[in-house]
C-alpha cells in the first residue's frame, strides 16, 4: 500500500532548508523544470522538491526528513539515463548528487581513485591520464553522464567487451540507506567478506540506497590503439564474422556493428569514409602494445577477409582512427536526421544468435512497417536497434513502443537480456514479466523489502509488481499504478 | 530461536530413500566419516545424514523434505574449503553435489562452458583446450575443488591478479531456493536485468540456496606465458616492488611472494633453485604473445633491478617455468616440514600497505613467540601468512588462533578485508565484527532473511549475530550458540 507523506511540500521544504544551505532546495516549477525527465524524455513528470545537498551529512539528513515524513526519495546524477530510472514523481524528493563533484584521490600504486557520485565519467579519466591510467566503461554520455549515474545502471560502453561492465571496474562504495545510515559495501581488494552487497547495489537503480562515494579501478593505458573497419555484403555474414573473431581467441578492445540504414546515415553525417553500399559494417578496434596490436591486427584482418568481408581499412594513426570512430560514435543523431524520431532500444542477446536475432528483427520491421536502424556492441550482443518513426503521425508512437517491446521479448527467447546497460526504470518495467517468472521476481521483491521496506526509494522502477498480484489487484478493482518498488 | 526438526533421522533417511537412489543416502556413522570437516580439518562435527543426489529434480525434492521437516541443509562441493564453511552439523543434512559432475556444453563462440557444480576446476579447462580456451580462476586446490565450491566461497587463485575472482568469470547461476524452487540468476550477456543475484549468490557460502548449474566464461589461452623470480634482501623492497610494477602500468598474470622462511622451506623441497640467502622472493608472470611477453619481460625485469632486486631469473621455456612454479605451489606443504603444524591464514590488504603489514606481522610474530612464513598472491594484497606451531604443545594452538585473529584484524585497520579468498565459515564469523558495524551486518541478515527467512541453510557460517543480540542474549543468558545464519 502506498505511503501517505505526513508533511506539506513547504513544511518539507522548511524542513530541508535548515540542514541544506536554502539555495539548493527547489521548490518552484520553474526551477523545477530541468528535472522532470532523464534522457528518455518520452516519460515525464514534475517532483515534488528537488535537493541538492553537497555533504555526507547532509545525504543523511535528507534522507532521516524523508524516512520519518514518510516521502519516496528518488537519487539523480547528470540525468542522461535512457529508460526513465531517474523519472521524478509529482509526491517524491528528487535527490540530486550534482554537488558531488570531486576527485578525492587517485593512487597510482593501488590503481584506484575515490570519487564522489557527481564526477563525470570521463573526468576520472582525464584526471589519471597523467599517471597513465585511465577509468575503463565507456558509455556514449561519457562526457556528461556520472559515475554515480553509471553505478546505479551497471554502464557499459564500446569497450566493455575486453574491460567488464561497471561492476566489474569498482571496488567499494558508500552509501546512505533509507534510514540514513552510513555503511561501506566492498572493499578494497578484490575480494570482500560478506554477500556482495557491492554488485548487489550497481545496476539498482536507486532502488536500495543512495551513493555517497565510488572507489573506481584504474587501468593502464594502452600503448597504442587501432581501428580496423570491415564492411559485408549481408548482416548474416557481418553476424557470423563476429562469432568467427571471437571464437578465434581474440579480445578485440570493441567491436562494433552497424546496418546499412545506420551506415548510410552515418557518413551522410560524419564523412567517415564509410562504404555506402555495404549492407553491415564493423569497427574491430584492438588495444595493447604497438607489437600486440600489429600482430592481432594483421590476423583479425585475414581472418575477416576469411570470412567474407568485401572490404578492409585500417587506422594508420591517431587521426584516421578517431575518423573511423566519428561516424560510428555519431550513429544515433545520424539516424535521427533519417527520421523525425527515432526510439533507441537496449537488449542483449549470445553472440551466437545474432543473425537469427537480426533476421526476425527485419520481419517486425516489415510488420510493424516501421524501419529499424541497427547500432550496435556486437561483440558483446549488446543491440541498440532504433525504430525510426514519426510521433506526428496518430498512433506511431504506440507502434513503436510494441515494436520496441517485441525486440524485448526476441531478446529473452533467444536467452539473451532485455537490458544490455541502459537498465530497467519505467522503460521496461513490463517486459521484466518476459525474462523473470514470479518466483524469480519474489526473491528480487524480498531483496528491496531487505533494504527499503516501504518502498521508499525510487518508487515504480526496476521490478514490477508479480503478475499474481497483479491479477488479485485487477479482480478486486483496487486502483493503485500497475508498478511497485517495494511491496508486492 | 533454532528450528526443531519434526522428524526422526531414520524417518528423514527413509524419506529420501522415495525419492533419491537408496545407496546415495548415507546413514551410517562409517560411511559419513569422510564429511565430518572440509580442508580446515580443525573443525569437525559429524552430519545427521548425507545425500548425494544426481538430478536437479532430486535437489529440489531434497530441499522440499528438508523445507517440510525443518531440518537445515549444507551444500557440500569437494570438501576442500579452507575456512569450514563445509563443516557438517549434527542436526542437518549434508547435500553433497559431487554426483553433478558433468560438462553439459563448451561452446567456443560465446566463449562459455556450462557445466553442473561437482565439476572440478581444472576440468573445465581440460575439456576446453581443445578449443584454445580455459577457465580463469585458479585456487591451489583446482585438480580437486569443484566449480560448485568455487562459487560459494568466489575463489581466486594465482591468475586472479589479471582474470578476475570466480564472480568475474561466471555469467549464470541455476540455483535451488531453500524451498525447492529452481530459479536462474544472472544471464548469458555480461548485464542482466534486475538485481545481480548472481554476484549475490557468489561467495555467499550455502546461505541462500543450492546452485545445480553454473555458465562460465573462458578464455582464449595465452599463447606463451613466461615468469621471472626475483630476489630481494628485504621483505620491504619486496613488497614496494610489487606497487612499483603495477603502478607502472603492467597487469602481470601472476605476482607472488615468499619470504625467507618460505624461500627456505620451498628450496629444500621443490629444488627450484630459489636463493636461499634472500629475503624475499617475487615470481612474476607475464603471458600474452610471443611478442607481447618479450618485451613486458624486458621491463618488469629491469624495472625490478632499479627497484633494488638482488638477483632475477626468466624461464625461457615450460620446464624452466614449471621449476620455478613447483616451489610456490609446494611452499604450504614445505613450510609444513619446518613444524608438526601450521595454520594457513587468508586476507587481503590494499597493495601500498605490504610493506607495513609485514613489518607489523612480524613484531605478531615475536610477541606470540610463534614463526610466521609468508606466501601470498602480493599483486593483489592476498596474503597467506603460515603460522607454524606445535598442537601437542598445550596452549599453543589457541595462541595460534589469536595471532591468527590479530593478522585479520590488522588487515581490517589498514583498510583490507578478512578474506582474500578462502571465505569465512566458522573460522573467521568473530572477525567479521572487525570489519563490519552492526548497521552493515543488519543488512547482511536482511538479505539472508530474504532467501531463508528460517535460517535453514549452512546455520552458523559467515554471517554472525549482531553484537547487540548476544549482549542481550548474554545479559538473559539465553543458551544459544554464538554464531547465527539466519535470525538475530
């Protein structure tokens, strides 16, 4: 049952401004106003205050208010999240960790660096480069998006197929749980006593705590980088290369695929020197020393002429290579040009399923009679289709979102995953009944009722109610919104 | 308040007899004698019964008896744990998985194996080389331990430094909930949906359900591996060697330590032709290409030598390498020649503080007048201090375990963890109150409430009371034992 808030939007306000400095609580629309969406701005709503408090303290305090007044509390880091996971609630506070912005160490010796939740992804990197090291996730908004952000959607980005997922690249973390409470989870070697509660917190969306701190690894950067670009005259060829390159023994850095819609968008845009007439093209880049690399590079290239390939280029340089990237990295705002609108789905599927996945894919295309551009970490079955589509025109949007919703589904029956690294939130809320039965559903169901008992945090993302629930609920004509974080 | 169970043994025997082939229930004390502790043989206890199942279905009709019956169940592996996490109790069940020994699929184009949870370690990679693959973990134990095992504690190994804990290998979990439910956690793509209960359920000891199948990930195996030994005249130089390579920016497969008393040991058993006059010893290993390993070799070998190595040595070819290795991988039994006994310890410290602990251990060392030899994975600070002592000497083993406690709790104060990679069953419960606030244990109950509200599996291992429940237990002088899996 939900929660009744037991103050008023200014008492609460009142309330935050004696323990906040009162320029950083937000009480009018207007102000209000950059907040009401993330980057999936299709899903909209006003929050009831948004804070910005610039201290472990502080955290606490906001969230003791928020604990005691009964009022759901919604973490935000720079806002760029693609599924709506940071969506505000006209009755929530929007806890923003903007203020977080600091570097706290960077140690060359133990190759980690401790920061707050507001730094921006790429600032880690940018502040190690100086000591050769560099933080590896790499996601598109890497120069916008934080870390605390990238924590709470478990980030991936072009280079997680050799470097791991955020998971995979943080230590230990901080958090203020809904009580208030201080507690560190992980800790700084690789192993820590206790369950997981670390990897239990990336990817949770807000739904267990809020992030104060991040203690990130750092990695060596690589001597040098190259880019080879390989174009098919057929996805299914491009499909089965990638299979090929990785069955081989070989870690490509990325290995990226794109479509013929998105390669002809791409170089209409970004002159990357892309071959038009391809059908499918991939962007292998391999990282390591300068030997290393000449010699993965030189057997990745037969091996995809093997293959099929009816072209090869490879980056010669530092200029040729961020070329080759330009177009693949300018894929999606290319693709939008296509199109008055377009949809960017997230979903992964085994590698070995590529083409079968790719094929289906154009059959609800022609069904849907929507065009579908293919944008995609196809090294590691991550897919990013965009159904390009016309919000104009009455119920495309609607199409769309079952096109989208098909996509979902393909993934789950081909034993992939209906987020590759955007995550859940509202977006995808329904197709979680596709990948999990309710019996899996109760144990993620009992893991929120461990942290946040009354769904305080983040409410109505992440997991659905249970579909048994669901159906009492609808049999006893009880109205209350189709989602729920804490209770079932 | 501890269950009582509401059946007698033979019933119980009699029970599983209906459902699981007669001769895999073990009832008699003879036959159960071989369980009665895993490889941190101090502790023993015999079991109320022992299965052994083969098929999932069995599993969970086990775990519905034992549900039904109140009676708790311990997964039992290879029994080779070195923290008792494996010990039987009277009152429970022994659910050996050793029957699920088979390699259900190696499938070289997503690079992943499923296998059931009795396979051993070092079968995997086996069964995979064929296709230029392996499995990355690598415990001491891996011709014996099972991969079932390796996930309950998250075992690491030599190659951890570079490849990653068991939680960073693995993808997906089939798992037996304490009430007979299968569910699957974790997916085939390197994200999932929804809260990683995968990870969750990595190195969580039994305590949250019975794993029957595990997808792991392999990798491409190095064409050539090569290792340089090292010597130092110090222990101190040592250890800032090992922060001074990889703060350099090299990720060596393997950096192992030994100290003089190791060295020694090692040398009059192995033969490796370890200097025995040094202080310290590093073993550093370097795989990758041909090329690659040339020239990382090169400077981890001359960049030892500025920081202060007495003398080096590179293998150039697998016997020189596998020589240099058997020392190591026979340092534990050679120490055990130095001393009727040892106790093998297990923490992990942040790399910067090697040098300090070291100094710190070995002042431990004088005030218990006990010996201490050092081995340890130093690349990532997992230490293994060996505590030689005399158990027909009365008092010494308890001195044993005091000293034992005080290095964990020394690795706690420098910021590094209770465990590295051997767990913490019984042998290290009391120390997690070092490293954890009753808050952060708090949680740790309410995810264990989650899986087992009743507290039936593996009850009185790694997780322990809070403080404040056995201070007011204490104060009622409630009899109750001092460790706790589920309630508090």
């Amino acid at each position: 049952m939900k929660q009744q808030p037991l103050i008023s939007k200014s008492a609460l306000a009142q309330r935050f401004r004696e323990v906040i400095n009162p320029a950083f609580v937000i009480e009018d629309s207007e102000t209000q106003k950059p907040y009401e969406c993330d980057g999936l701005s299709v899903y909209t709503e006003m929050p009831l205050l948004v804070v910005l408090p610039d201290t472990v303290a502080q955290v606490q305090e906001v969230m003791r208010i928020c604990h005691h007044y009964q009022v759901p509390v919604i973490a935000r880091g720079a806002g760029t999240g693609l599924c709506a996971g940071a969506m505000p609630s006209p009755d929530a506070v929007v806890l923003s960790l903007a203020r977080f912005n600091r570097i706290l160490e960077i140690d060359p010796r133990s190759r980690t660096a401790r920061v707050q939740p507001g730094v921006r992804n790429l600032a880690i990197s940018e502040a190690a480069s100086e000591q050769g090291l560099y933080y590896g996730p790499d996601p598109s908004s890497q120069i916008a998006c934080t870390i605390g952000g990238n924590v709470a959607e478990n980030s991936g980005g072009v280079h997680c197929l050799k470097y791991g997922l955020t998971v995979h690249n943080i230590l230990e973390l901080e958090m203020i749980t809904v009580e208030g409470e201080r507690v560190v989870v992980g800790s700084q070697g690789l192993d820590s006593a206790g369950y997981d509660l670390m990897a239990l917190m990336t990817g949770s969306e807000g739904l267990l705590g809020v992030v104060t701190e991040v203690r990130v690894r750092l990695l060596p950067t690589p001597e040098v980088a190259q880019v080879v670009m390989v174009a098919f005259d057929s996805v299914q060829k491009a499909g089965d290369a990638v299979g090929g390159i990785i069955a081989e023994g070989i870690i490509p850095a990325g290995l990226e695929m794109m479509d013929g819609y998105a390669i002809q968008a791409a170089e209409a845009f970004a002159k990357a020197g892309y071959p038009v007439e391809a059908e499918a093209l991939l962007l292998c880049e391999v990282d390591g020393t300068r030997e290393e690399v000449e010699e993965h590079l030189a057997r990745v290239e037969s091996l995809f002429v093997e293959l099929g390939a009816i072209a090869t280029r490879v980056s010669h340089n530092e200029e040729e290579r961020a070329l080759l990237w330009k177009g693949r990295k300018s894929a999606f705002p290319a693709v939008g040009r296509l199109s008055p609108d377009y949809y960017c789905m997230d979903g992964t599927i085994p590698r070995g399923q590529l083409t079968h996945v790719l094929t289906e894919m154009q059959k609800l295309s022609d069904h849907y009679g929507l065009r579908v551009a293919n944008v995609f970490h196809a090294g590691d079955g991550n897919l990013h289709p965009l159904i390009l589509f016309d919000a104009n025109v009455p119920g495309e949007l609607e199409k769309t979102e079952e096109f989208g919703a098909r996509i979902l589904e393909l993934c789950v029956e081909v034993g992939g995953c209906i987020t590759g690294e955007h995550g859940v939130g509202v977006e995808k809320i329904r197709q979680m009944h596709s990948q999990f039965n309710d019996q899996e559903l109760s144990l993620f169901h009992a893991i929120k009722h461990a942290f946040d008992p009354r769904g305080s945090l983040n409410p109505g993302k992440g997991i659905p109610v249970l579909k048994r629930c669901q159906e009492y609920r609808s049999l006893d004509h009880i109205d209350e919104p189709s989602t729920a974080g804490g209770t079932h």
